[in-house]
C-alpha cells in the first residue's frame, strides 16, 4: 500500500485515537488470555496427567479446568466489548466520510460537475464508502488484537525455547517475500477490478435516467449487450484479482504446518540439544498455530485492505480537488438589489482554448427586461450562467449595480437572481417543500405562488393537493407540469432579477400568457431577461440582445431591429415563415 494510502487512512482515524488506545490495552488483555490457555494446559499435562496425580498441593486439576473456562468468558467478554467498540468507531468514520463527501459534491461548482459523470458520484458516494466500512468495522476491529497476539506470542516462544524459538520464526521471510510479491499483484489488479466497477455503475446510473430514450429509440437490445460486457469486463477483473488473494492464504497455511514439523523434528532429533517435557511441546506448537491464526487472518484481509486503499484513494482524489470549490464565504452582502447589470470586454472559454464569448460589452437598466437571441451555441446560456456565476470569466468583469460580482458574496448573489431552466429539476417530495425548497417559506405563500403560476388547477386536481408527493425527478407530472411548480418556485422566492431559459417552451399558449401577465406583474420593477426560441414571446421586452458566435452582433428593442432589416430582422422573418 502507498504511503499515500496509508496516510489518508491515518487522517480518517486520528480523531479517533483515545478509542484506538483503549481498544489496543483490551487486547492486550485478549492476547495475555490466548498465552495462559495453553499453558494451563501444558501445566496439566506435565505436573498432574505425566505424573498421574490429581491434586497438587491445594490446586486441582478442577480448578485449573475452572480457570481455564474463566479466561475463555474473560476473554471473549473482553473481545465482544473490543469488536462493538471498533465498530462504532468505524460507524462514525463512515457517517464522516459519506458526509463531507456528499458536502463537497454539493459546494462542488459546475465545472466539476459538468467532468464527473453523475454515475461516477454514486459509485463514490455507496460502494466506495461501503469497501471503507467494511475495512474500519472488520479488519481494523481484528488488526490491532491481532499484532498485538503476535508480538506477544513471539516473545513467549522465544522466552520457552530461543532454540525452538528460532527455528519456527526461519519461516518468517518466505511469508514476507510471499506476502509482499502476491500483495503487489493484487493492488494493482483490484485497481483495475475498481475502474471497471465505476464504468459498469456510470453505464447503470445513464441507462436508468435514459430509460425512456432507450425506448424512444429501440436500442434496448444493445444496451443489454453493452452491459454484459462491462459486466463480464467487471467479473473478470474481479476473478483475476482475487487468484493471489485465494492463493496467499493457503501458501500461509502450508507455511504454518512447516514450521510445526521442524520444531516437532527438532524436538525428536535432539537439534542443538534440545531436550522438553510434553506439555512444553504441545504449548509451543500451539503457541504457533496462535501465532499464525493471526497472521493468517491479516492475509485473508488483504482483499478488503486492497479494496478499501483503492476506494480511499478514489474518494480523496475528488476531496482533495479544492480547485473545484466555490468560495460562499466572505465578499460583500446585498440587502437590496436594484438589478443593473453590465458586461465590460467578457472574454470566456470552458476549456481555455474555445472562447464562447468574445470582449462581449451589455449593459441592463434596473428594471429592464431584456431578450437574448442567437443561433444554438451563441453564447446565450454562457451569459446567465455567468451572471450566476457558475463560472469565472477570463477576462474582462462583470458588475452588478456597479459591484464587482467576484467581490459579492456567492450566496447572496444568489439569493437576488431566480432562474427558471427550460427542464426543471422536481425532488421526489411533496409540491410544497419543492416550492420552499427548505426555506421558511409559509403555507400561505406557496399557494399564493402556486396561483400567480396558474399551477392551481392542476395542483387543486392531485388527491392531496400541495401535499401531493412527486416520484423522482418529477416522474409523475408532465413537462408543463414541472415547469409550473418551478414558476411558482421563483416566485414564492421572489428575487431582485428574474432569468427565463426558454422557461416557457412545454407550456400551451393560454397558461403561458397567464404566467407572463404574473411575470409583468411581479417583474414591474425588476430586472427580467429571457432566453427564447420563440421570437412572439419576446416582442415586448424593453430591448433584445442578438448574439453570433459569441459576439453582439445587435441590440435594440423589436421595432428598431425590425426596421434595420439585420440578422434578427431575418431571424424574426424565418420564424415566421416557419410557422405558415
């Protein structure tokens, strides 16, 4: 395992050290019970069965057996409390573990999202945390009382016999050459089985979210094939990984009963002029199957230390990218917004070579409803999603009324602009809590919002009204649907700045002229900007921003354009025309 690795694994336990402590005291007391076991016995054997005698002096053989029992309870007690103890230590690291994980995912900013494969998310989130558990709750719980036996027991044999001693730990480097070489392999090997893991459950996680184009295009048959082979890919992957992992225990296994029959071939041949009484030979020999009952135990976890050490990897390279974290503390607080809104000299590129937008100058009238029209891949969505800062322009700044948006505070920026996207996302909740979006937001409110989005009717029709649950993602209700809970959403927020994705695009005329007298109503006196395909929906906004490859190519108000016979002019026409 990398020093990385195990470095990261010391940070998840660290916090945890006093439990650490205790638990290794406990078995140490678990380690001084598996030494007296044997040689109660070897007591028995020599002093009382050899000598055929039953009492000596005022000890029993029964009360040897009646202390023999009284360490095996003492010491499974002792066992059970160590076990629970490091479960719950485990337990605790984990609920840490999936919490800051799912923590950065959300303050995570949308240039990580926009790389990372949602499927890829999950993976990390449930089975990488899940191969964590199992490492902190399984093997940690047995890892410290196993060294600790070891160490223990390899002081007794050798205090019994330096001879004997000697001879059964000559065994020692073969385990150690055979451990480090099949370990080897098989990290580099569970790493694969991981990278294909993650591709089988990004392959899972698209094909459950796409399940209704994958019948839209029939490509059902393909898409099981496609998942038989990352499956197959998986499974063998898999398998190969675990050949050292199966092989490793039994090579132990033989390593042990070697070294059993050279001190049993030592003791009958006299070597080195060893000469021991019964008992001593059985408490020795068991002494080393002890020894490597716990050695053993740690190989067969060598699997579940593998996994785990690639999962922690795994997850750590995604919390250590700080890079992606947007900044919510510090910068300025907006009690009030008016809502000017200027672009100076933009330039902005996604990947730092394609510039999207090219020294776009703008600006917005507190007040002002604007429209932004352009070809697809005009840059029309860049620059709300710029305003909202979800990405930080290259050069050039952006103001709103007259502030630098780097230096507002994220949060409240956020709090002053309501956007509507043309596919909303719907929780799997009730109407309700996805209008208040867990903001203290009153009853009163939500209805009232509901009925400024002409979202009564069919809110009012569900059996439980805004109560009524929705299946995931909005499952249950149609696009127009979850495009007017979403209306009712800004609204029972009501920011400063209201921003429309081609908002109204799977909404029929009436309700979208209904919902556009409630946007004039509450927008009267607000900033209002609107993306829109269809140009009739745009005629009446105060002036109309034309974009074309990411350049201003016009601006103006309806009429003004219209009459210079321009690009929008010929947009506007072709539209037109389209509909006749």
């Amino acid at each position: 395992m990398k020093n990385k690795t195990i470095q990261r694994i010391y940070q998840m336990a660290k916090p945890h050290t006093k439990t650490i402590i205790i638990v290794s005291i406990l078995s140490l007391f678990i380690a001084v019970a598996e030494i007296a076991k044997p040689y109660i016995i070897k007591i028995a054997i020599d002093d009382y069965l050899v000598q055929g005698i039953y009492q000596k002096g005022i000890v029993t053989i029964g009360m040897l057996g009646a202390i023999y029992i009284g360490i095996v309870i003492l010491g499974n007690v002792i066992d059970f409390i160590t076990t629970t103890t490091t479960n719950m230590m485990g337990e605790k690291i984990i609920y840490d573990m999936r919490n800051k994980l799912f923590k950065y995912i959300q303050y995570a900013n949308i240039k990580f999202h926009d790389k990372t494969p949602a499927g890829k998310l999950f993976a990390r989130i449930t089975s990488d945390v899940e191969d964590i558990s199992t490492l902190f709750k399984d093997v940690i719980a047995t890892f410290i009382k196993d060294i600790v036996i070891i160490i223990t027991i390899m002081i007794v044999i050798l205090g019994i016999s330096v001879e004997l001693g000697l001879i059964a730990l000559a065994v020692v480097p073969l385990i150690l050459f055979f451990s480090i070489t099949l370990i080897s392999i098989a990290n580099k090997m569970e790493t694969v089985a991981k990278m294909c893991r993650t591709e089988l459950n990004t392959f899972l996680a698209e094909s459950i979210y796409g399940a209704k184009l994958i019948k839209i295009f029939n490509i059902q048959n393909e898409k099981q094939k496609e998942c038989e082979e990352k499956t197959n890919a998986f499974r063998d992957a898999k398998s190969k990984a675990k050949i050292p992992q199966a092989i490793l225990p039994a090579i132990m296994k033989i390593l042990e009963n070697f070294a059993i029959a050279l001190i049993t071939w030592a003791c009958v041949r006299h070597w080195f002029g060893i000469s021991i009484e019964a008992g001593v030979l059985y408490a020795f020999v068991t002494y080393i199957q002890k020894l490597f009952e716990p050695i053993t135990r740690i190989v067969e976890n060598i699997e579940v230390v593998q996994e785990a050490g690639v999962s922690i990897n795994k997850i750590y390279d995604i919390l250590d990218g700080k890079e992606f974290l947007e900044k919510l503390e510090g910068g300025m607080t907006l009690d009030k917004v008016k809502g000017k809104i200027e672009f100076k000299n933009v330039w902005f590129s996604y990947d730092d070579k394609n510039w999207v937008l090219k020294d776009v100058s703008f600006v917005i009238e507190p007040g002002q409803s604007i429209a932004l029209v352009g070809k697809t891949g005009s840059g029309k969505t860049t620059i709300i999603n710029l305003i909202n800062r979800f990405y930080n322009i290259q050069k050039g700044e952006i103001l709103l009324d007259g502030i630098n948006i780097n230096e507002i505070n994220l949060r409240s920026l956020r709090d002053h602009i309501g956007m509507i996207l043309q596919d909303p996302f719907i929780f799997a909740d009730s109407i309700k809590e996805n209008v208040k979006m867990n903001l203290p937001i009153s009853d009163e409110d939500v209805k009232k919002s509901i009925e400024l989005a002409s979202a009564e009717d069919f809110v009012n029709s569900l059996p439980n009204g805004i109560e009524e649950v929705a299946k995931e993602r909005g499952a249950s209700f149609s696009a127009g649907q979850k495009q007017l809970i979403a209306f009712a959403r800004v609204f029972a927020h009501n920011p400063d700045i209201f921003i429309l994705d081609e908002a109204t695009a799977n909404i029929d005329t009436y309700t979208e002229s209904l919902i556009q007298k409630s946007i004039n109503k509450i927008s009267e006196n607000k900033t209002s900007i609107f993306i829109a395909h269809r140009l009739s929906t745009i005629v009446n906004v105060d002036k109309i921003i034309v974009l074309m490859n990411g350049e201003i190519v016009e601006q103006g108000n309806h009429n003004e354009l219209v009459a210079t016979d321009g690009y929008y002019s010929k947009l506007y026409n072709s539209y037109y025309e389209s509909l006749g």
